[in-house]
C-alpha cells in the first residue's frame, strides 16, 4: 500500500480499490460510488435534513460526516465523498448565498459588472472553509479506515457562471453573454477562482482527504472555442495545484463529453469521469493514448428500471470499461427519487463483477418494471 | 432549376441558394438563415406581438405570415422559415396547450398512464392544423418566389417529453424515467407521434413548403442507448415520410451532437443541423463519407460580442464549413436579447463571404464590447 493509502495520520485503509484504480492499477473488480450519494433518495438522509436546512447540515461536521457515511454503512460504496456542495467557495469568497427549499441555490447579488469582482474578499481557506475541513478530519476518524475519502470542489469556470448567474439556469444565457461582453472581467474572476479552488483542495488533503474530485457542471455550455478559453485553462491550474497536494485528481466535466482528450491533457488529471452522453466503449478508445483512469457512466435515469434492467445495464457498462484504471459510478448524481433497491442493485453488481472471461453471457433484460402509477 | 424550386403553382424562385446547398451542390456562397429568425430580437416582431398572443399568432395565418417575411425584408436571409411551433402537434392531438408570459409552454394534463394515451386523438392534419397550412400558402403568395420556405415540425421524442413532461425543464427526468418504467407506453406513443409528424410535413409541402425541417429538440436529454431506441427509430420514420414529398428535410438534434453519422444513416435526411457544441471541421471530418448537406453552427450567445467580433467568428465557420452543400445558420436559436446589429453582421458576412482562396488573412479580433452595462 502507497503512502496515500496509509496516511501516518489515520488507520490503514482496509478498501483500497479505489485508490488503486484512481492511479491506473488493474483491480480485481472496479471500486463503485455514485455521486450524489449523500443524497435525498436515502431514508436516513431524509431523517437528517428534516432536522437541519442545506447549510446548516454542510456547516455542520457533525452532520455532514453523519450523512457522508450512510452510504458507506447502507450500500458499502467503496469510497466516500464529503457532503457539502460546490457554492461554499463562492460564499467564502464573501457572496450571501441562500438554499431556499424547492427553489435551488441563489445569489441575490451575481457578478454583472467589473466593479462587483472589488466585492470578493480573500480567502482564508483554513479559516474561511475551516468548517468543511473540519468536516474532512471527522469523517476520517468516524470511517477508520473502512474506505478512502474524497474531497471535492467545483471548477472555475462553472463558480464563475454561478456566481454570474444568480441562480440555476438552463443555459447560462446571463454568463455566456457576459464572457463575451466583458472577457476581461471574466479571466479576472476565473483566475481568482482557479487559484482559490486549487488551495481549497490542497486544505482538504492536508485535512485528510485520500483523492479529490473537480466539478465542472457546466463545461457542457460552452461551445468548444470558449471551453478552451474560460474553462479548461482554469480547471487545468485549479487541477495542477491540486496535484501538487500527492492524491489522485479526478475532473469531471458533464456535457463535454466532446473535450475527454483535451481535459485529460491539459489538466493532467489522474482520473477523468465520463457522463452518461459517452459510450463507455468509445471513452476508452478515444483515451487509450492517455494516462488516465476513468469513472462513469450509467444514466441515473435508469435506476427507475427493475432491479433486473439496472444489473443487466450495470455489467454492461462495466464489460465496456474493463478492469484497469476504471471506477464504477453514475454518469451524473444519483436523482432524489431513486428507489434504493435500484442503487443497492447497481452497487451490488459492480461488486459482485469479475473479469467478462469468466463472465457467463448476459442475456437482455428488456425496459419496464411492474408499477402500479404506470399500469 | 429543379421543379422543388420552381412550383407550378408559384412564381419562379429568384434565389434558390438554400435549395441547392440542400441537395448539396457547391454554392458561389452559403445561404444563410437564423434557427428563431422570426422572433423577439426584432423590434418589428415584438410590435406584433404586444397586439396578440402567441398561440393567436400562429393561428392567424396574416400575422403568422407577417411576421415570417419580417427577417426576409429586414436582414435579407436565404430562407423563410413559417412561424408556429412544434407543439401545435400535440395540441391537435388534443393536448391542452397553455402559454402564459413568462414561464413558458405547458400541458396541465401531461400524459403520465397508458391509460392518457386514450385521451389523444386521430388528427386529420388539413383540418386541426389546417390554420398552420393556410399561413404556409399564404406565405408563398406573399414571398412571390423571393426566397423558399421552411416547414417544420417537432421530432417524435421531442414531442412525447414534453408531453410526458407538461412543461419545460432541464434534464427531462419525468419523461427519462417514463422509458424506462413503461417502455411500451413510450413506443405507442411515439410510433403514434411519428406518423402524424410525417404527415403533417407532407402537408405542409403540399400547401407550398419547399423544404422541412424536424427539430429533435431534446435529443441530447438520451443516453446512447437510449436514443437508438426512443428517438432515432421514430425521427427516422417521420423523416421517410417527409422526404416522400419530394423536397429537402433537415434533421436538427440540439445536444446530441455525438450522434450526427447515426442520425444521417438512419433517417436519410438532405442537410443534417449541427449544433455549436460540434466544431465544424469535426462535423465536416464525420460525414465526409456521408450523403448529406451541412447546416449551422455559431453559438448565438457570440452575437453579444461586437460586429468586428461576430464577423471574425462568422468567417471562421465559414472557412471551416465551405461552400459545398453547406447552410449558414447559428447553432441554436437566436436569443431575444440579441442586438439586430449583431443578427446582421452574422447574416451579412455570409452574403459577402467567398471560397477561402480568394479571401484575405483574418487578423483575430477579441471578446469584448464598450458597453456602458459592463464598464
């Protein structure tokens, strides 16, 4: 076991699966987590958050590492991912940031003009974020080595449109025409972000996190010349001092699917997700040239089939992606309606998976569960 | 000039470049079109606007067809496209359509049952959409062979999600989930959906459109997998039946960009739309092998920048595109923000672009605007 396995700080780490693929290694089966695990489709998540708002439950260690386990302890994901959510960094970085139920997150004052960047104040990440990190070193003690724990942040330039934005958006009309306009103000708050971001992660592997995740939601909004110029230069530096921290990165980039090679080359990524738009068998290929582990892809809209239909799915995907450097997971987060069964199905077969060689042939399990809303 | 331009029962078409480059032949230049060319940026469209609704509009076939020759008049395209909507299809199916200001069409009985498959109807197409066909006659009475002009329709998936749906929304869970769950209602409903499509865009020819375009809106909400089997096998369908009418059709798959070959080889479509997440030369690249014209693909978020900027921009997909079997347009529809300045820039460098050869070097010219709203 590597250094990054076995922190001095912590119990050996008795699930190393992740890890291992994380840096390219054949494993004897893939690791498996879904994102968005700690999530509403769990019970006991539920039960959590009926006492406690978003926030509150993300500032709150003891709550967070509480739900960041359940999965851990329900559904024996092989890693766990620390609950919080990408817009604590822009709260930090002084915006009023308000989780209104049913509403989704909101910034009652965006970034519209230059004059607004004066309003972002320097992070302290250890100050400004302590409670996050806090939140790490609990939940590193509380997991005792059961899995490895990931650390996570949101990539510059999806903050930035965020933070331009003001809300959620279907096509981040407001921010895309904003990088057009106001080019310079961008790069401005994308530099900024990038190195915040990068800090933010190398704080949370100080704090005891064994990998870390970037999340660019919203690459997939930029057409490619853009991508290149407002998203990937910053992901790459957010990545590139992430790295420096010794565990694996691994970028994820939804709906730019278009962009593996280009996202993998230049952030040098130790492991890149793939979403559920790319065909598992064409990710590879296209990736075959690069160092790089992969983790995807199942739509999470196919949890809603039988437990039949999401195995049959499931070992699909994985005879696709194969055993080397590869980690099980959902093309995007687990939605809040899934039944768990159908997560617990998912899971179940990553683990229970071996080599296709020793595999008996899988026979088609057709679309349709027996439902009495759909009868 | 072929007989789909020259009808007999209209003037000669004086300008045919839309029809050419849709057979795909070489043009001395690329027509050029906007996707929403008749809508909200124009000053003129927007007069109309405030004095009826927009269900009036497209069922009045005088300010449907008013505002259908504004962008012919006004900024001198290569094409009218007729102004409806795509949900006229499912409202004749008998669907209660609603658009109210601001949030945007919706069902309120959106079909969730097999069972709500029987509250739709046969449509006899000349008669419940009989008011989209006499706004196309009288378009090509009043476009006296300027130009040609567009029909269109919704493809079968786009339809059957929004239906499925009742509204507008970002990952079109509902109806994802749907396919999944009640895979038979899906396909009932969508082989229904496919056939009236059809139809109606023979119709449509009838009553004088000299081409047709199939909009698969939220194509890009489909997995793969799932894409070869709700979306492609029925856009296919609708498309064979369009293309018995003799004219071009147009297949234009917003977000699903990965799959322009599949699309190409199972519908047989004339000109297939590339949306501005594909890069052009890529597109090019892709079909080279393909029958097929190519039609798109400048992100209409770019026309917020400066005319210097959108004409820089413009010249590069043209470059890349060329100049056979290639259809100017942008890759989406044109948002209502956008200045008219702008629009015809985009529309202008199209009508005074020539072949690469003959073209001086561009210099790059920068993101950016002086504008007051972000000094």
């Amino acid at each position: 076991m590597s250094g990054t396995s076995t922190p001095s700080s912590g119990s050996p780490l008795k699930n190393d699966l992740f890890l291992r693929a994380a840096r390219g290694e054949s494993t004897e089966r893939p690791p498996v987590w879904m994102m968005r695990q700690a999530g509403r489709y769990l019970p006991q998540y539920r039960a959590v958050r009926a006492k406690a708002d978003f926030l509150t439950m993300c500032r709150t260690p003891e709550l967070a590492v509480e739900v960041t386990l359940q999965p851990v302890e329900l559904l024996k994901v092989d890693a766990a991912i620390i609950f919080s959510d990408i817009l604590v960094v822009p709260q930090a970085m002084g915006m009023e940031l308000h989780m209104d139920e049913g509403i989704g997150p909101q910034f009652p004052d965006p970034l519209r003009r230059a004059a607004d960047l004066t309003r972002l104040r320097e992070v302290a990440v250890e100050e400004d974020l302590g409670y996050m990190l806090d939140a790490v070193r609990l939940c590193r003690r509380e997991l005792d080595g059961r899995v490895p724990l990931i650390g996570f942040a949101g990539a510059p330039w999806t903050l930035a449109s965020y933070m331009i934005e003001g809300k959620g958006t279907k096509n981040f009309h407001v921010a895309k025409r904003l990088i057009v306009e106001a080019p310079e103000m961008a790069h401005a708050l994308l530099s900024k972000l990038a190195t915040v971001v990068g800090n933010f992660l190398v704080a949370q592997v100080r704090a005891g996190a064994q990998a870390v995740q970037l999340f660019d939601s919203w690459a997939g909004a930029l057409a490619p010349a853009e991508f290149r110029q407002f998203a990937l230069p910053y992901l790459a530096r957010s990545c590139a001092i992430a790295r420096t921290a010794g565990v694996p990165v691994t970028v994820f980039a939804p709906g730019a699917g278009w962009a593996l090679e280009q996202i993998v080359e230049a952030s040098g990524c130790d492991v890149v997700g793939v979403d559920w738009q790319v065909e598992p068998a064409d990710a590879r290929r296209r990736l075959a040239a690069h160092r790089v582990a992969l983790q995807g892809n199942l739509d999470p809209s196919l949890l809603f089939g039988t437990p039949d239909f999401v195995r049959h799915r499931t070992r699909k995907m994985l005879d696709a992606f194969g055993s080397r450097g590869y980690i099980a997971n959902l093309g995007h987060g687990i939605l809040p309606e899934t039944p768990v069964a159908s997560a617990r199905a998912f899971i179940d077969t990553v683990r229970e998976w071996s080599a296709p060689a020793s595999q008996p042939t899988v026979s088609p399990v057709p679309y349709g569960r027996s439902s009495a809303m759909l009868a």
